[in-house]
C-alpha cells in the first residue's frame, strides 16, 4: 500500500492548525477514546480544534493523489480522529484511523512500516527537512512503526519543528499520530501521551527505545 496519501491527510490535519489563533484556556477532556479500540491521554491544556469543515477537502485531494484503486477507498474511509494544540508558536498533535469495516479489507503488520517512513514524501511537499530518522517497537501485543524528522516550513525558515509520526494497527484499524512540535517539551508530551490499545495495559506511545529497532524494508 503506498503510504503517500495517508502522509498527505496527516500534513492536511496538521498543518492548519500552525496558523490558527492562541485558544483560551481550555477544558478539553485529559482522554481521547476511539471505537475502533484505542485511547490516547493528553494534557488538558492541549486544545482540541474540530477539524470536520476540513476532512472533505483533506479526502478529496487524497483521492486525487492515490494511484489505484485500493489507495481511493482507503482515503474515501480514513477519518481525522483527533486534532489539538498547545502553544505560540503552535505544537500540533493529530490522530488518524482507517477503519477496516469501511475499507473492506484487514490489513497487516507488512503494510504498517510504509505508513510511517512513506511521511517523508508528503511531508516534503510543506517543509524543508533533515536528519530522518525510523524505527519499530512493541506496545503491548502491537507493533509500533516510528518516523521522526525536523522540518522548516517552506517560506518561513523561522517555523522549525521536530515532526514525529507513529502507526499501529488494533483489531478493527489502523492508527497513525502525527506530532509537529515547535520545543522539545511538546515532543516529550506527545511521547510521554498514554495510550491503551485493544483493552492492552497503558503505556506511552513512544518509549525511550522506540529507535533502537530499525522496521523491516
């Protein structure tokens, strides 16, 4: 599966986000929880921006950019499950799911590792970027895909950021954050972000080991 259009919808979730406004301070809640069988836990000083005006957008340009027929489908059903941000500069975090009842199909740990090293290639097309960097890691019963890079947005070589990718499948999808991070104290938050998957015992997403294991090619 060519990981570029889901790269893509991850770069459309996110990148919005950098521009907007600071919000006020907010109660948004410490816990996100998806029906496909996952949660991810934040802090509630992380503010979550409803981001539904822009998924048909995101979809349509994905559709555009797939190159079979597979790839449509699966940016017809993939969903924008959680979007937030923190801070001025802005430090986003995004949540992706590709549900398999939609997709039709069930995917595999073999399709996981291109959803997280394709990144490059849609990230490219918004920043400039150096130093990439993979690897694969265990939560739990799950394989974990990591792609991390530090990206200068195009036009403005001010905005730098460390943009960090993770995927996962659980057993009704596919899962993939994505993290541009404006400080390191942004990067740790979203590392350190609990996340439970399949009922599993809590853990954070990126342990300190995450690339100390290259994915399999």
């Amino acid at each position: 599966m060519n990981p570029r259009w889901i790269a893509f919808l991850l770069l459309l979730g996110c990148t919005p986000l950098l521009a907007q406004a600071p919000a006020p301070a907010s109660a948004a809640p410490r816990s996100y929880t998806n029906n496909l069988g996952f949660s991810y836990t934040f802090p509630a000083d992380w503010d979550v921006v409803d981001m539904s005006a822009t998924l048909p957008v995101a979809r349509q340009q994905a559709q555009q950019s797939a190159t079979t027929e597979a790839e449509k489908q699966g940016a017809a059903c993939i969903q924008i499950a959680l979007s937030a941000r923190h801070g001025s500069p802005a430090s986003t975090v995004v949540a992706l799911v590709l549900p398999f009842a939609c997709l039709g199909s069930v995917m595999t740990d073999k399709d996981i590792p291109g959803m997280a090293a394709g990144a490059v290639e849609g990230i490219q097309q918004n920043f400039d970027i150096a130093e990439p960097a993979y690897g694969s890691y265990a939560l739990g019963s799950h394989t974990a895909w990591i792609e991390r890079v530090k990206g200068t947005l195009k036009g403005n070589p001010q905005a730098q950021y460390t943009i960090e990718t993770v995927c996962s499948l659980v057993k009704k999808g596919a899962v993939c954050w994505m993290a541009m991070a404006a400080d390191d104290a942004a990067l740790a938050t979203f590392e350190h972000g609990i996340v439970t998957l399949d009922g599993e015992a809590p853990a954070a997403l990126v342990p300190a080991t995450a690339f100390d294991t290259k994915p399999a090619s």
